[in-house]
C-alpha cells in the first residue's frame, strides 16, 4: 500500500494532491526550484526537497532530479498532477524501471494516447467516430495539400505530439497551408524535439465536451459523466461546466459506452479524459485521451461528491473501481473559471510580479482551489494559472449566480487577471442560453463587450468616487487635493479599456 507520495508539480495541484494524502493518512513529499522556496505546497508537504533553477528545464522538468529526490525521500509513489511530466512517457518508464508507483495509466498506454495517429487508429478499430483526415502522417507540405483537397477546406495542421492547444493551424487556402506547415514543424520541434504532423477537417460552431473516465487494473470502467469545455482563447480553456446544456440522457449514456470503448481500446487504467468534437449537427468526433488529471477535475467532483484524487491512489493501489456506472448520479451544476495572470488589454500578455494582498471568495456552494496567499509572488516561469474558481448549486442559474459573486469577492492585487472577461462571459444572454462554442469570444464579440462593461464601470465608479471626495471636501477643505488621487485608479482602468 502506499504510504508515501512525491508530488512532482508544483502551485494548487500539488497542494490539491497534499489535501487528498493527508485525509488518508499519507505522507508527501514537495519538489521546489529556487523561485517556489517559499510557495504554499512546500510548506504544506511533509517533507521538501530542492531540485533546481527557476526554468522548468532544469527542475519540474529534470527527471533525474526528481528520481534522485524520490530515492532520497523514500516515497513509494509520485503523483505527477497535470503539466510537466504528468503525460511524459519515458518519465513513466524511468519510474517503472524504479519500481515506483506512477499514479497514472502504465507507460505504454501513455505513449499510445500521446501519439495522435496510433490512437487515432485504435479509436477507428474499436469504431469510436474519429474527425475526417489524413489516414496516417503526411510526409510533407505537398502531401498534405492533396488530404485538404479531398476533404476541403478549412483544414487543422496538428502536431501530434501537441497538445493543451499547442501545434494547431487553422489553414483556409493551399497558401495559408504551406506556411502553417513551416510553423507547426517547427513549433514540435521547438517543444518536443520530434515532429510529426496530421491533417484534420475543420468543423464550424463546434463544442469541446469531454467525459472523465476512470479504469482500474481488473479492467472495469466507468465514466463520470461529460464537461463542457467549449468557452476556449486559442484552444486554451477558460471556463468549464458540468453538465453540459447540449447533452440530454441518452447522448450521455451513448457517448459514455463510446468513453468506455476508447479507455479499452488503449487498454487505459487510472483515471483520464476522453476528449470529443461535437459538431453543429448534434455528431460526436473523438480527439484525443488526455492520460492525467485535468485541471477542470473539481467540477466533476462537486456534482457527482467523488474525490478523484483518492480514486487516483487507490487504484495506483490495486484496489477495484468501488461503485458501478448505475450507482453514479449528477447532482446540480458546477462552473469553473480558470483564473489567470493576464492582461485582457494587451492580447493577454503574462502579468507577473508580487500579490500584497489577496481576499479568497468563500460561502455556500463556492470552491477556490490556489496557491494565492498574501505576499506571495506569480513568477514569469511558469503557467499563468493562479486560481480555479468553481461554484456549484442546485440549478445552472444558482451556480452562475454565485460565480458571478465569487468574482466579485475575488481580489488579488499586484497583477491583472483574467478575471473582468469572465465577469462579461457569465452576463451574456448567449452563455445564459447556452448557446456556446469554440469560437464564442470571436462570435459573439465578447472582448468589444468586455471594454463596453469596463467603461461603464469605470465611469459609475469614478463619479461615486468625485462625489464622495467633494462631500468630503465640504466638511475638510484641507482635503481637496484628494480629488483627483482618488479617482486615479478608475482613470487608469478607463484609459486602459
């Protein structure tokens, strides 16, 4: 049995996992670089050790220095959360060959959910429905032309060993084709040092939904249930829910038997997701496995009570799946925004710097998984991830409600989040309606919308902000200097929007 588990990540997964590991009774083991000496899951983990620089490279990212802290400890597992090494197949066989307990899906199955082609072809011959393209990877730009002629435009040129969004192009024309080909080449090789690359049609109004599935080591498999994922900026999610407006019932259990086939197909165990397209017809393409935790994973735990964190360990553990697919239920909505360091104005360029101060939302219904506290500082080197806020309630109206005042509540100073475009998302009639897709900023203009509700925040704000200081100013006159210090602020956010 696991007794104790090295946490090879860092931020509020790593303190997500901690969480889980002391209600078992388990003892974790925190890796830091030099710029996270001070951060909370270090302090939180049993024990820490230092394993390198600032840069990913030469710390999350060294897989010897994590083995050596791993020996050195004496943990027995790793959890490797998401990001990182979390989907790294020769990481998984150093751990393997170590006899370490990768709390994940076995190397092997890894790779194959990594290389978009061989899971591509074992979706096709377990018959789960696959995005129409090329049979296998085009050698070259000339040959990808012919694959976008036959199938037509637009096309997707992907990277196979992409992912998170990353080696994507969409292309319209033989031109724009020939120089994403350029692009994408070089951005695998850049990330990934290899390069491969497929063609994919481009389908139009499309929903990113995705079931969590889960397989333990006897082979049973279940799925809890689908995330709607479609509110995305250049294929990077924002804002998650559950359950999604577009699935009734029966397409639930429908693509869920299709889950169960694909987690078989690539003989799958411990928990991932099962990634789809659903297309403006209602059709459903599968795209990918992506074989770790998600980052959305705490909406999936407010609607169906599991801890899948624990689900993780015991089945890393032996232990069989502890219920079956008709014990499980959906209850109530959950939404989770991805709160991110970002500057909405300058093309969501990485805000980075010291937080002074930070106020978490709390109260019914409301969940705030971060490693936020004050003082602390979001570092350039890493993902500009600092918070998921996730709301629950009985109904979508309840859950949007409460999202919409735990992003009032939520302040974090020092740096700009992406906090103020959510706020304009959740109002819109169109998200209300659930009317929604990958596009939806572009479609619906949600950034024009954004500076409009800026502006006029801005200004009732400013005005509130001159009429108190003027009132104030009747009884103190020695303060009328305060006028415009106080309405500094707002302007800036005014000359900014």
């Amino acid at each position: 049995m696991i007794k104790k588990i090295l946490i090879a990540n860092r931020g509020e997964i790593a303190l997500r996992v901690i969480r889980t590991c002391q209600a078992l009774g388990i003892k974790t083991v925190a890796v830091y670089s030099d710029e996270d000496y001070n951060s909370l899951h270090v302090k939180k983990a049993t024990e820490a050790y230092h394993i390198g620089e600032a840069a990913p490279k030469k710390s999350y990212l060294n897989q010897q220095k994590i083995l050596d802290a791993i020996l050195a400890s004496g943990a027995d597992a790793i959890h490797p959360g998401y990001g990182f090494l979390s989907e790294n197949s020769d990481f998984a066989k150093l751990c393997e060959k170590n006899k370490i307990n990768f709390i994940g899906p076995s190397a092997a199955s890894m790779e194959l959910c990594g290389d978009k082609m061989r899971c591509k072809a074992a979706m096709l011959k377990a018959k789960v429905p696959t995005i129409p393209g090329s049979p296998d990877l085009v050698k070259d730009a000339d040959e990808a032309l012919d694959i976008a002629n036959k199938i037509g435009y637009p096309v997707l040129l992907k990277s196979v060993f992409g992912g998170g969004g990353r080696g994507i192009r969409l292309v319209n024309n033989d031109k724009e084709l020939r120089e994403a080909f350029e692009t994408v080449t070089g951005e695998s090789m850049a990330a990934f040092g290899k390069s491969a690359i497929l063609v994919e049609k481009f389908l139009e109004k499309i929903r990113h939904i995705e079931y969590q599935l889960v397989r333990d080591k006897h082979g049973n498999a279940v799925h809890t249930f689908e995330r709607e994922c479609s509110i995305q900026r250049r294929n990077q999610k924002l804002i998650e829910q559950t359950p999604s407006p577009a699935v009734d019932q029966k397409t639930r259990e429908r693509i869920g038997e299709l889950v169960i086939k694909a987690a078989e197909a690539v003989d799958y165990t411990n928990l991932g997701t099962a990634e789809f397209l659903r297309a403006d017809n209602g059709e459903f393409y599968f795209i990918e496995i992506n074989a770790r935790l998600q980052v959305e994973h705490p909406i999936t735990e407010l609607v169906t009570g599991l801890d899948l964190v624990k689900l993780q360990i015991d089945i890393a553990n032996g232990e069989q799946i502890p219920f079956k697919q008709k014990d499980l239920k959906m209850n109530g909505y959950a939404i989770e925004c991805r709160i991110n360091a970002e500057d909405t104005f300058l093309d969501f360029a990485p805000s980075t710097g010291h937080v002074p101060d930070v106020t978490i939302p709390s109260g019914p219904g409301v969940r705030c998984d971060t490693y936020l506290y004050p003082g602390c500082t979001v570092s350039p080197f890493y993902d500009s991830l600092m918070a998921k806020l996730c709301t629950w309630g009985q109904t979508f109206e309840e859950s949007r409600t409460r999202m919409l005042n735990a992003l009032d509540d939520f302040y974090i100073q020092g740096v700009e989040t992406s906090i103020p475009l959510y706020k304009t998302i959740l109002k819109t009639k169109e998200y209300k309606e659930g009317n929604l897709s990958t596009d939806f900023l572009a479609r619906f203009k949600v950034l024009d919308k954004l500076k409009s509700d800026i502006k006029k925040d801005t200004i009732e704000k400013q005005d509130v902000a001159l009429a108190a200081a003027a009132l104030y100013s009747t009884y103190y006159s020695s303060t009328i200097k305060a006028i415009p210090e106080s309405s500094m602020h707002w302007k800036s956010k005014l000359d900014r929007a």
